[in-house]
C-alpha cells in the first residue's frame, strides 16, 4: 500500500473512532452531565446557586479587567507608537496613579471576597442537620452508614454496575454508562443532610456537582460537609480524587424523594437488612455458597481480578492460584487482613459474604477443591465467637 493509501486508511480510522464515540454521547445523562454541557450542572441547592452566581460574577469581573487592561494597552501602542511622531512623556513619578492603582484593585478584591466568604461558611456549617449518613470510600466503592435521623441504623456498599462486558466493549453502553451504582444512596428532599467523610485504604473524594459538594475522604480521618436537595431525582458524581487503578469506575448515585417514599424506603430497607443478615449457625450447601459468593466476587473482587479470574497488572489470577488451592488459613488472612493491593474484607463485608466468595473462588473457573466454609470458619479465624 503506498503512503497515500496509508495516510487515507488512518483518517479514515479517526473518523470511524470519533463518530463510535459521538454516537455514545449524544444521549444526556439522567442525573448527570448533558451533552456539549460547558457551564456547571443545574443546581440542587441553595449552595450550589451561590456557586453558580459566584462563577459568573468572577468571569465577567475578570472578563472587563482583561478587556480594560489590554484595550488600554493595545491602544496605547497603536495611537502613540513612534511612527506617528509620538513622543514619550517625561515624569518620575505620580502619587495619583499609585493610589488609584492601588486602591481599586483592592475594592475589586473585597468585592469579590465577601460574598465568596459567605458561600465558604455556609459550606460548613454542618450543624442542625436532620440526617447523618457517613461515607466510607474502598478500592473502589462507597459505603453508607445512617447513624443518625431517619434510616438510623442502615448500612450498605454502593458499587458500579456497569457490566465488564460494557466496559470491554462487548455489549452497549448505556445512557449512565460508568455512572450507575447497584446501592444508590436515598435522601428525602429538603432535609439537611450531613455527609461524614473517612476512607478504609487511600484518599478519594466525594463528589455531586449539582449540589456543590466535593469532600475528600482521608483514612485516619473524619471530614464533614452537608446538602440539602431542594428537587426529587436522581444525581450522578464520581470519585474526584486519584485513588488507584479502578479510580474511574468509583460513581455516586444519589436519589432524592419524596418525605413519604423516604419513609417506605427506610421500612423496606430495614427489612432487607433483617432477611439478608447471617446466622453464624447455619450450614449452607456447596451449591447455596457457591451462588450467593458469585454475587459477592461480581460486586466487590471481579472488578481487580476480573469476572474470569484471570487477574490482571498488579492483581493477581484466582484462577490455578497457589494461594485459593492451598490451605485455607492463608486465604483466611489475606481475605481477613488484606495485604498490599488487596483491601482487608473484616468489617466490610459480613463474614458471611467472606465465607460464600471464599467458597466461590475455591471452587470456580479451573478451581474445583469440593470444599465448602461455613460462616462459623470465618469467625473463627479472624478471633471472634
């Protein structure tokens, strides 16, 4: 093929690539950003339409000294350049000019200052909150705790559900692709909603631009800030800060609803709970353990490991390993304990959850030990009754 041909083919191949990817885009987001979206979301808050009007107040103040300055300028040099027979003045000094130059900007400062002081404030202040939810960020999800107001008492782990096969471009994606969770977090509207911020592992960052909220979460740490949704819905943010390899697969789905249906959510979630809790002394099958632990790895390890555990960079295959194969005590503590990459699992998932994916992994794919671990094993091992 001669270099024509070539040059053809490999055009050919970027408009081929950029229509693939506008074709995906053309939809807006439920939640999330639209398309050709320059400005900020729509606002859910009173915060974040302070913010908005902040933003537009500083651009345009900027856009008029941009304009004032240079246009000054650039007549200046245009009308008394030395082609024209402009000759330039003489003085030392001018203490007029000074003060101006001095005083104006530092009104344009204050200015600008006041009201964004206001808005930083208000920002956090946390206090009178009707519902206290903390958030725990993981490699890579977010877990919910309702400690305190209505849903006390409520815990759950929030996790991409896009499926691989989406992400590895085998199937379509969809409309929230990359934005979709299996756990959204339920609010009531217009209730102040205070957010405690901590992470198990590394820093991340939760993130809801419609209601102006981006709050670090830093192990070893608790941080706070608040919301209070002023409109039912549902709203789409991510993980804002570099966390590790699964850091864009890490979304935050907030669903807003009415004070009544928060309220059936609340009952119904209550009872999931309850239904979904482990008797440490039942003994399940190997066919009960090896489904409810598929579920368990699909949520929690298939992102790192993949869904055929062959593993992948830095994560090791599950699939023919030495350490599912070998002696459980060793699977006991990794999946206990973590270790390096792997996150501990102890107080995250139930020790139940850590029974039935143990069980999954060992006898999964090529793996086919036959052995099965009961709740009670895994209770055991981490030093509990």
């Amino acid at each position: 093929m001669n270099l024509f041909g070539k040059v053809t083919r490999t055009l050919l191949y970027f408009v081929a690539a950029f229509g693939t990817t506008f074709a995906h885009a053309i939809e807006n987001m439920p939640g999330g950003p639209a398309v050709l979206q320059l400005n900020f979301p729509a606002p859910a808050t009173k915060i974040m339409q302070e913010i908005h009007w902040l933003h537009w107040m500083m651009l345009i103040i900027c856009a008029l000294i941009f304009i004032g300055v240079f246009g000054v300028m650039f007549y200046s040099i245009l009308k008394h350049r030395k082609s024209l027979g402009a000759k330039s003045a003489s003085f030392h000094e001018s203490t007029t000019v000074e003060i101006i130059w001095t005083v104006i900007p530092l009104l344009i400062v204050i200015g600008m200052a006041l009201p964004a002081t206001k808005t930083v404030v208000a920002m956090k202040d946390t206090t009178n909150s009707d519902i206290t939810i903390k958030t725990t960020g993981y490699q890579w999800k977010w877990g919910y705790d309702y400690i305190k107001g209505e849903g006390e008492g409520i815990s759950f782990l929030s996790t991409l559900s896009t499926s691989r096969e989406a992400i590895n471009n085998l199937e379509p994606k969809s409309s929230t692709y990359l934005m979709e969770v299996d756990n959204e977090m339920v609010v009531p509207v217009g209730k102040k909603i205070r957010m405690i911020t901590t992470a198990n592992d590394v820093i991340h960052s939760w993130t809801i631009p419609a209601f102006g909220v981006k709050q670090d979460a830093i192990p070893g740490f608790v941080r706070d800030t608040w919301f209070r949704a002023e409109n039912i819905g549902t709203y789409r943010g991510q993980c804002s800060e570099l966390c590790g390899a699964e850091h864009a697969f890490m979304p935050i789905v907030v669903k807003v609803v009415s004070l009544d249906d928060y309220s059936k959510w609340v009952e119904q979630k209550k009872k999931e709970m309850a239904a979904a809790s482990d008797d440490p002394s039942k003994v399940y099958t190997l066919d009960e353990q090896k489904e409810r632990g598929a579920k368990v790895y699909a949520s929690n390890c298939a992102a790192c490991h993949q869904p055929n555990g062959k593993g992948a960079g830095t994560f090791p295959a599950l699939d023919g390993s030495k350490m599912v194969l070998g002696p459980k005590e060793a699977q006991y503590n990794i999946l206990i304990n973590g270790k390096g990459a792997m996150p501990k699992w102890a107080g995250v998932i139930s020790d139940g959850d850590i029974a039935s994916v143990m069980t999954y992994t060992r006898n999964a794919w090529g793996n086919k030990t036959g052995e099965l671990i009961q709740t009670q094993e895994i209770i055991t091992a981490r030093g509990g009754k």
